[in-house]
C-alpha cells in the first residue's frame, strides 16, 4: 500500500501540483511545519545561552518536531483508511509532499527569463531558487545555479519525499518533510543556528543518503533516453567527483546531471559578499552555458521522474501480486 500511495501522489503531484487558491486558503504542509520551527527557535535558542545548551535544545526541538509529525501524519493516515473516499483524500495529502511540478516550473522561468528579457531577468528568475549572490552571476554562472537547484531539489525534493513515502507511508513522508524543513531554516553554520541547528543538519544528511544515490542512478538511466546526453560519463563524473562535494549527498544528483550534459557544475560561488571554495562537479565540455543548457536539463529531469513513477508503480505492482 505504501508505494501505491508513493506512486499515486507522484502522478497526482506530477500533473496537479499544489494549487494556488489552496496554499493562499490553508497554506502547506511546509508552512505549517515551518510555524513550530520558528516558534521552537525563539523559545529555545537565546544566544544568552552556551554554545552546549543551545545543541541541547536544538536536538530537544528536533525530537519534539519529529515525534509530533509522526503521530499526527499516522492518526490522520488510520483515519482516513477507515473511511469511504479516505484513500483519495489520503493521495491528496500525500501529493503535496513533493514538489515535481513547480520545481520544474521555477528552473523553467529562468531558462525563458534570460531568452526573453536578458541576463538581468535571469538574475532575478534564478534569485528565487538560490541563495548565492545573483549580481556576482554571467550567464553561464545564472545556467549553472538554475541546474545545480534543479539536480539537488530533485533529490531533497522529490526522490526524497517518495522514498519515504514508499518507506513509511503518510508518516514517512511527513517525517522527512519536516526534517528537510528544519534543516532549511535552522540548519546553517552561522552564530545563531551553528549549535541549536547541529542535529537538524545532521539528521538531514542521513535521510537524504538513500534518495540522492538513487537520483544519481536516476540521472544516469535517463541520460540513456535522451539524446545528446551520455550515461558513460555521468557514471564517470558520480564515481570521480560526488565524494568531493561539501555536501555529502548533493554531489551525488550534481555530479550526475554535470556529467550526462557534459558541463561543469558546483564550484566556487558567492553567498552574502563571502566566495565559498568548492571543487567543480563533471568534465566541464561547455564552459559557457546558456538556456539550451537549463532546457537540456529540465528534459533529463522530466525522464527521471517519469522513471521514478514507473519504479514505485511497479514495485506496487510486485507486491500487489506476491
């Protein structure tokens, strides 16, 4: 049942989304999660506080978090399994965890923002999805954040979400959710979030090892599908190059996606005014990307999701008929 509800809120996710007259009437599972993170952070990391109490807490904030999606995703899954019609509702609950559509709808923008209007609109379409300073971007450099967000927010996004979701159910995938939540907010080497944001980060890693080895294996499956794209070399650039990222799961999905377009992604970039040193990701055959790149990219996405939904209904499929 678990990955039949992995595989129908993908469909549901792929083709719907989440709509706007719904998230401006209720807000998102995201939203809501986000409301207790933001209240635990102001009650329980003062900066008064030591840097060993602060990490307490923080591992405090995490469990209480987790526990409570936990209960309140399994009371709302048995319920709505006991009732007529639960099982489409339950879908639809379940569909607002990943975030296929407008993931692919945000790297989009940037791609027509830059043919249409230019690098300034580019700029400004890619500020949305990164947090790296858009005024220190060329063209190539806007292409490259547009596709390193589309690589990473594929795993953290959407494989992420669906193998927890086939792993656990409602409950599985709202834990991760909330998790990769926290990590977002609270996760973040600076004085305020360096102790109380400690386990939130680590946690993240953890959960996110599964889905962004199996986004790599995704990345390199659909470059078998698409042309100008080579599996040969995306395998290459996941062996050489996904260990070196600092991050110890995006590499993965990056390394994947740089290798199969035959570009160079990652590297040094600038985040509020500081370069952050970091070594590239893939040959790097194209050092000036342009949209086609983004377009390139968004087609090897489109061909890895449309793998990963075929992969949870077939493993229904299996155990629908063992």
């Amino acid at each position: 049942m678990m990955f039949l509800l992995a595989f129908a809120a993908l469909l549901v996710e792929r083709v719907v989304g989440y709509p706007d007259w719904l998230f401006r009437r209720i807000g998102h599972p995201v939203t809501w999660i986000g409301h207790l993170i933001s209240r635990m952070d102001r009650a329980w990391n003062r900066e008064t506080e030591s840097f060993a109490k602060r990490r307490r807490n923080g591992v405090s904030a995490l469990i209480v978090l987790l526990g409570m999606t936990i209960a309140i995703a399994f009371f709302v899954e048995t319920i709505l399994l006991s009732v007529p019609l639960g099982a489409i509702a339950l879908v639809l609950l379940a569909a607002s965890l990943p975030a296929q559509k407008s993931l692919d709808e945000h790297v989009a923008a940037v791609a027509t923002a830059l043919e249409t209007g230019g690098l300034q609109a580019g700029r400004k379409a890619v500020s949305m999805i990164v947090g790296r300073d858009p005024e220190q971007l060329d063209e190539a450099a806007v292409c490259r954040a547009a596709i390193e967000s589309l690589a990473e927010n594929f795993s953290d996004g959407v494989v992420a979400p669906a193998f927890w979701l086939g792993m656990g159910g409602l409950a599985g995938g709202a834990t991760y959710k909330a998790a990769n939540t926290a990590d977002s907010m609270i996760g973040h080497r600076n004085a305020r979030f360096e102790a109380f944001g400690w386990a939130a980060a680590r946690f993240d890693d953890l959960i996110n090892l599964p889905a962004s080895r199996l986004t790599a294996l995704l990345f390199i499956c659909a470059a078998l599908l698409v042309e100008g794209a080579s599996p040969r070399n995306a395998v290459r650039a996941v062996l050489r190059d996904a260990r070196h990222h600092r991050s110890p799961n995006a590499g993965w999905p990056e390394a994947a996606m740089a290798g199969a377009l035959g570009i160079a992604l990652a590297g040094p970039r600038s985040y509020g005014g500081r370069m952050i040193e970091a070594r590239f990701m893939g040959e790097g055959g194209n050092p000036h990307l342009t949209a086609r790149h983004i377009h390139q990219a968004l087609k090897l996405a489109r061909v890895a999701d449309a793998l990963l939904i075929g992969l949870f209904g077939l493993l229904a499929l299996i155990i629908w008929l063992i």
